[in-house]
C-alpha cells in the first residue's frame, strides 16, 4: 500500500544518496534514481541537487519533505491496522530509546511482549538526544518512544517511573560515604560534562535546583568515557540510577543535596490512534516496570 516514491523520497532525504537508498529499500541505484525523476516530474519541480557528493534537498525538496512524510506515516498506520484486522496478534512494532533504558528495561519487557505476540515485527532505533528522537517520532518514524518529562512536543505520555539522579566520585573521594554532596562542592570542585545536543538535559537541572554553575572541566561525548575519568579521579559526574546499573567502573554514588529525578515516561503523539500493537506494548512497559524495576532509596 505504501507509495513508493514517497517512501523513497524520504530515505533519500536522510541518507543524502541513492546508492544507501536502494540498499535500504531493496531496489537498484536507478530504480531510485528513477522513482525520484519520476515524482519530480509529477510534481513539476527539482527535490534533489545530485553530485559527486550525493542528492541533496532543494529548497522546494525541504518545504515539501515534512508533507510527504505526514503521508508515509498516515500510510503505515493505515497498513498496520489492516494487518490487525486480518491477522489477529501481528502487525508491527517501532520503538525509539536511550541506551539505558533499551540496555535494563528492553530485553525484560521485549521477553514478557513477544512472547504473547510472536508474529509482531519489533524495530528499535537508539537515540542519544531526545530533541531528535521526539522529532522522528512526531513524524511517524517510530509508533512511541521513552522520553524524560516534560516532552518538548506535544505527545500524550504515559508516566512510568523516578530515575534518582546521583553525584559521582572515585571510590577514594573524601565524600564518597557522605549522606549527601554539598551544594558547595558542585560548584567548586571539577564536573565531567557528558556532551548533549539537547539544549538543556536532566544534568542541567541538578545545578539550577542547587542555584550553583558548575565548574566544567571535560566535555566528553560517551557515558562511559566520563566514568573511566571520574574513576581516576579527574572530577565528578552526574547520572541517573538506570545508566549506572550497567557501569563498569568501580563508582562511588553519592545523592546531591537537594534529591533530584528524572521523569520517565512513554509518549505517542496520539493514544486515541495509536494501533492496537502499540496500545498493547505501552500496557506491558506499564506492567513491567511497576513490578520488576525499583528506584534506589
């Protein structure tokens, strides 16, 4: 059912080429090449520049480009709720995460979902920034996602749980058993900053709450690059209790001063309209986590 050319329009947009296009989509490179001529000409104008570099969008390409996948993503929700209606316990699964949550929560919920429904085809697409994964999903890219209230977008969300958020230090460190890192010390004493796009992150709120800046003294772009620092001792970091459930440094956790969370949840642009794949698996992400995950106290 899915337009074709749309579908390839869109991958087009986001690999910039036809060669990555065809070996997404399973065409040939002029099988693509083709489709997009073709769609220009029913349109009447250019979408793509093409060079040696790859196909870039025209301005007309970028003005039309969100349309197009308004259509691909009412056109796949249309198919999935045939197939539902034809083959009950099938259908299809898109889901966007963090790595921590796809790493500790995932694999449980996936295990307890699939197998009630093992005809449903499952995808899941990793993402480090939240801007960017709301973006996707807004656009029909994913059928729900976990996010970090308050969504940027206006999604319907489905709380799940508090995720403590925690100081880090080297075992060695003089506050490493203290019953809280003083506010004092977030400011003075050096922070290892994990880089985000986002422009403001769960971290960001942890000195606001405190009325501090932070003294930063590394950017690193890797969670695990910062502990491996902070275990040697360079400075203090901040996470949350569900990212350093996998860490594989020796850590010491300490809480701040002021008790600090993140709030997760999982988010569909409408619940109304979602399928009745995704209303099944926001049900099971509900049950799992009530019952299976427990936030530090």
């Amino acid at each position: 059912m899915a337009n074709q050319k749309y579908e390839a329009f869109v991958t087009v947009a986001k690999t910039g080429s036809f060669k990555k296009t065809a070996e997404i989509l399973g065409y040939t490179q002029a099988g693509v090449s083709y489709m997009m001529s073709s769609l220009e000409q029913e349109m009447g104008t250019a979408l793509f520049t093409r060079g040696h570099s790859g196909a870039r969008l025209t301005a007309d390409g970028r003005n039309l480009l969100p349309w197009i996948q308004d259509v691909c993503a009412s056109e796949h929700a249309l198919q999935m709720r045939l197939d539902e209606l034809r083959h009950v316990g099938g259908g299809s699964l898109r889901v966007a995460a963090f790595a921590s949550i796809a790493v500790q929560w995932l694999p449980g919920i996936m295990d307890v979902f699939l197998h009630d429904r093992p005809n449903i085809e499952y995808e899941l697409v990793i993402y480090e920034s939240q801007d960017e994964m709301e973006a996707a999903t807004w656009r029909g890219e994913f059928d729900c996602c976990f996010v970090i209230l308050p969504a940027t977008l206006d999604f319907f969300t489905i709380p799940l749980a508090r995720d403590p958020l925690y100081v880090v230090l080297p075992p060695e460190h003089p506050l490493a058993d203290a019953p809280f890192f003083p506010k004092e010390s977030l400011a003075s004493e050096p922070y290892i900053k994990v880089r985000s796009s986002d422009d403001l992150t769960e971290f960001d709120s942890v000195f606001a709450q405190h009325d501090v800046e932070p003294h930063v003294r590394y950017v690193m772009d890797n969670d695990y690059a910062v502990m491996g620092m902070v275990n040697k001792g360079f400075g203090f970091s901040l996470f949350p209790q569900l990212v350093l459930e996998s860490a594989p440094f020796e850590l010491a956790r300490v809480k701040p001063e002021v008790p600090t969370y993140r709030e997760l949840a999982i988010a569909v642009r409408s619940y109304s309209r979602a399928s009745m794949a995704t209303k099944a698996f926001i049900e099971c992400v509900r049950k799992w986590v009530a019952e299976e995950w427990t936030p530090a106290q």
